[in-house]
C-alpha cells in the first residue's frame, strides 16, 4: 500500500506541474537549501517554516476576505505586510513590481486557479487589491 501524500506534499507537486510554485521546490538530496529557479533567494530560508508561514498567511488573508474586512483595512494591510515580508525571502519588490505581481494573480489563470482552488472564489482579486493598497500605503513608487 501507497503512503498517502500530504496537502504539502500535493501543493508542491501541483505547484511544480502547474508553473506556479512560489516556494519552489526541495531538493531531496540537501534539504538544507531552496531550489527556485532562477529566482534569487534571500538568505537561507527554512524551506518548512516559509512553507509554514505561507499557509499561516494564506489563511490570515482568506478569513478577512471571508469575514468582509475591507481590502484597504489596517487588519489587511499587516497581513498583507506578512505577505510581502514573505514574497521578500525569494525577490524584494518594489512599488511596481509588487503591483503587477498582484496582477498577475488575477490576470493569469493558473495562479488565479491555484489560489482560489481551496479557498472562496474572489479572493484572488481581494488579494490584487489588497496587494495594491498596501504597495501605494507602504512602498514608495518610483519617479522615472
């Protein structure tokens, strides 16, 4: 009999397959460091507790979403300031980037999918407008 996977197991599969992994993926010969790509990653993340952080902020955002807390809501703002503390393990975006990254997870299907597949439909575009509120709140756009 086969073990069966676990929801962090299956996340990183579809994640792999999908093209949408945010964490990327373990190497399973050093797990002592994350393979992302050509991602730079910042420092040397514990590639569990940013697994486990994600999850923990995932589900922070999805319940103010489920409970109507304005995208613009101070409650969402610091959860969302979790989210680009996160998102700062991998890359450090700035006012831009971190605007289209948050159109980016409405605009492309498969992030859109992977983030509203276990999770209330709509919360992609909460997550864009939250994401947006906080990058003209706290990130200072640049003047070209």
């Amino acid at each position: 009999m086969q073990p069966v996977e676990s929801n962090a197991d299956l996340d990183r599969a579809e994640a792999g397959q999908d093209g949408t992994a945010l964490i990327g993926d373990i190497d399973p010969e050093r797990t002592d460091r994350v393979e992302t790509g050509n991602l730079p990653v910042q420092g040397n993340p514990d590639i569990e507790e940013v697994g486990q952080d994600w999850h923990r902020i995932s589900n922070r955002i999805t319940e103010l979403f489920t409970a109507g807390v304005a995208e613009n809501d101070p409650r969402t703002l610091e959860a969302i300031g979790e989210h680009y503390r996160w998102i700062c393990h991998f890359w450090t975006p700035d006012h831009e980037s971190y605007i289209r990254l948050a159109r980016m997870y409405v605009s492309q299907p498969k992030f859109r999918k992977r983030i509203e597949r276990r999770k209330p439909a709509g919360l992609a575009v909460y997550l864009r407008d939250a994401m947006t509120a906080y990058a003209w709140a706290y990130l200072q756009p640049s003047h070209r």
